[in-house]
C-alpha cells in the first residue's frame, strides 16, 4: 500500500469509531449511565455519561459506517484503490467499542482521583481507540485483519491523537465541550 492510501484506508476504516464521540456531546444529557452510584468517595462514571449520549452516539457512527458503505464503490473508483466497505458486526464494535472505551476511561479517571474533565494525557487520546478495536478484533477477525494492516494502524495511533485534540479545541470553540481536551 502507497503512503496516501494507506492514511485514506485508516482514516475511513476509523470513521465510525471517531464521529460517535463527537456525537454523544450532541445527543448528552439524561439520565447517566451510573445513575450517581460512587464507590468509595468518588462517583463511577459522573454525569458527563449518559445513556441518551452514549445511544445516540453509537448509532451515529453505525448509521456512517453504512452511509460510507453506500458511497465505497464510488469512492474507491474515484481513489484508484480499495477501501474497506463495512460488515454490520464492524460497524456496530467500532461505534459501540468506541463509546465503551470512552467510558472505561471515565472510570479510570475516576479511580485516579481525577475529576469530570480533567486531562488524562495519553488515555483521552487512545481510550476509544483501543475500545472499538478490540471488539472489532474479537467479533470480526478476517475483516479486521484486512483492514487493519500493521501500517494502517500505525497511522491510526499516529494521527488519532492530533485528530482528537484538533476536534476538541473546535467543540470548545464552538461551546459544545466545557475543556478543550
């Protein structure tokens, strides 16, 4: 795979993981998903996980992955090269597998004594990353390992980062995020 082909394939492959994010913060509010429970001083999850948001972003990113699934024959004639059109199974670990990692996170943030928004260098990064991967992994193992080739994912660990702080900064700017990270 040339270089250009090979970020175009991680950046569509990763879609559907990186829009549901961005989404929930749309879709939040409501009742959170820990519904207050703490353990020990601190609150599970907090209020910035909610059901409505962690729903509503999932489904935004199944409902991209089968929009771009529409447009892949199109897209990869006009490209000159493959990209990869995704499986049901896919698009729902990717979406949903991303929303989990995001909330694993948040309960890791907590157990480390970190408040709501607090910066979690590294893990705010990749958090949902390693959540839609591993189940996408585990449920779709021949698609995943097609698509998900060493340098693809080289290139997801490389550019999600930049990708996630660069769309976070927007979503302050724009009011939508309470912290730029």
């Amino acid at each position: 795979m040339e270089p250009i082909e090979t970020v175009v394939v991680a950046f569509w492959a990763m879609l559907p993981a990186y829009v549901p994010n961005n989404a929930a913060v749309l879709f939040g509010g409501g009742r959170p998903i820990d519904a207050g429970r703490t353990w020990g001083d601190r609150r599970l999850l907090g209020d910035g996980k909610t059901w409505r948001g962690t729903l509503g972003g999932t489904l935004t990113g199944v409902a991209l992955a089968l929009g771009l699934n529409a447009i892949q024959p199109s897209a990869a004639d006009t490209l000159g090269f493959a990209i990869p059109e995704f499986p049901i199974v896919a698009a729902i670990t990717l979406a949903g597998g991303a929303m989990l990692g995001d909330i694993t996170a948040s309960f890791l943030k907590r157990r480390s004594g970190r408040e709501r928004g607090a910066a979690f260098p590294g893990l705010d990064q990749l958090d949902f990353v390693v959540g839609a991967l591993l189940p996408t992994a585990l449920a779709v193992p021949g698609w995943f390992g097609e698509t998900f080739t060493i340098p693809v994912l080289v290139v997801v660990i490389v550019v999600t980062p930049i990708l996630h702080v660069g769309t976070n900064v927007i979503a302050y700017r724009l009011g939508l995020k309470d912290e730029p990270w």
